[in-house]
C-alpha cells in the first residue's frame, strides 16, 4: 500500500518528494496514460511554483540576515563614539564630540526602525558625511573608529546586493505565491490523485504500473519516516491528509 504524504512534512520536504516522483514517472514507460501524464503534469507545474516560493521565503530571509546585519554594525559605531566622548585623552574625546554631532543627524533608532529602502538612504548619506576631508583627522584620532565605519559600509554593500538579487528574481518570477499555500496543493495532488491512481492501477495492472507504484511507495515513506522521525517527541501525528 502507497501511504499518502504527511502534512506536517515541511515545504522543501514536499518539494523533494515531488521532484522524486516526477523524475520516476518520467524514467518510467508509462507515458501512453494520458491520465497518468496529466496528473504528473499538474505536479510538475504546482512543484516549480513551490521551488519558486521557497526560494522567495529564502530570499526574504536572506534580506532579514542583511538589515540585522547592517543594524547591528551601525548601533556599534553609535555605541563606539559615544563611548569615545568619555575617553581620558582629550584629543580622542574631542574627535568623538565632532563625528557625534555627525552622526546625530541621522537618529538611530529611527534609521533602524525606517523601510528597507529609506534606512539604505540614510546609511548611505550618513557613510558619505563620514567620508568627508575634513573628517578624517577625527577618524584617525579614535582607535578602531575606521574599522568600525568601514564594518558598516561592508554590511550596506553587502545588503544592497542581497536587496538587488531579490528585485531581480522577484521581477524574473511575477510571482507572489506563500509557499506553505503551494505546499498543501501539491500535498492534495499527491495524496489525492497519484497515490489514490497509482493504488488501483498496481493492483489491476501490476506488471505495467507496479514498478513505478513501489518507486513512488519508498520516496514517500522515506520522507514519512523522515517526518515521523523528527515530531515523535513533539505532539501526537494527525492523519495524513485525506485520510487513508
């Protein structure tokens, strides 16, 4: 008997499991079933628009890791030269009362709080005002004051090609799709029509349909497994969806 997928099984383990099966439908002679076909089309289909949602949620996540980042960088260069104002040596406090009266301008908490968009232009302005001529001797005069900038130039740059490379694959796609929505369509066409076919089909016509019915059989019980595996000490496991 061909178990039907788990719900709980996460998204990239769907994607998995229907990228497997796709492939042992088509490395099988099965091809003259236009109802077969059919079905693993439509899997095909809604399992590309999943791998394109997950990349999308990874992409967003990616853009998250680079603003924590760059947020984190720019509170430390705050933290530095205000702690640099209360240096014993005057030459060192006073370079930190000139670059604070800078760096004032742009609040640091509104700056981390603001769009993605709106905190690039401010970084941006603010690592411009840092650069000019007549900074510079202030900057040299903190130790770790450079590093410090240029930590927070390193994560901006690196931010804005994260925030490139997601415009362009969202613009590429035109796509909008939440991946966990994807991932329970491509459960039921699973569950729903490849097992519940594949079952009675093994059982009427074994020696055409029983080779992919038991490829399809392991894939799916491998990720069940898989599943079960990692919820056993965490709560009771609902039934699969559809039921069996």
């Amino acid at each position: 008997m061909i178990e039907k997928v788990l719900t709980q099984s996460r998204t990239t383990e769907v994607d998995a499991v229907a990228v497997r099966m796709t492939s042992a439908f088509t490395g099988s002679d099965l091809s003259r079933d236009t109802q077969l076909s059919g079905i693993f089309g439509r899997l095909a289909t809604s399992s590309a628009r999943l791998t394109a949602a997950i990349n999308r949620a990874r992409a967003n996540s990616a853009l998250d890791a680079g603003d924590a980042d760059r947020d984190d960088k720019l509170r430390g260069l705050n933290l530095f030269v205000s702690g640099s104002l209360y240096h014993p040596d005057a030459a060192i406090s006073a370079a930190a009362r000139q670059l604070e009266g800078v760096m004032a301008k742009y609040g640091l908490a509104a700056t981390v709080s603001a769009s993605y968009a709106t905190e690039t232009s401010l970084i941006n302005s603010l690592l411009g005002d840092l650069a000019a001529p007549e900074l510079q001797a202030s900057i040299e005069a903190i130790p770790g004051c450079a590093q410090n900038i240029a930590a927070l130039h390193a994560a901006q740059t690196a931010f804005e090609q994260t925030y490139s490379d997601y415009i362009a694959q969202r613009a590429s796609e035109n796509l909008g799709e939440n991946a966990s929505e994807v991932k329970k369509e491509v459960v039921a066409i699973i569950n729903n029509q490849v097992v519940q076919y594949l079952r009675a089909m093994a059982d009427f016509d074994a020696e055409s349909y029983g080779a992919l019915a038991e490829a399809i059989a392991l894939i799916i019980a491998e990720n069940n497994e898989n599943v079960r595996r990692r919820t056993r000490t965490e709560e009771p496991e609902p039934e699969p969806e559809g039921g069996q």
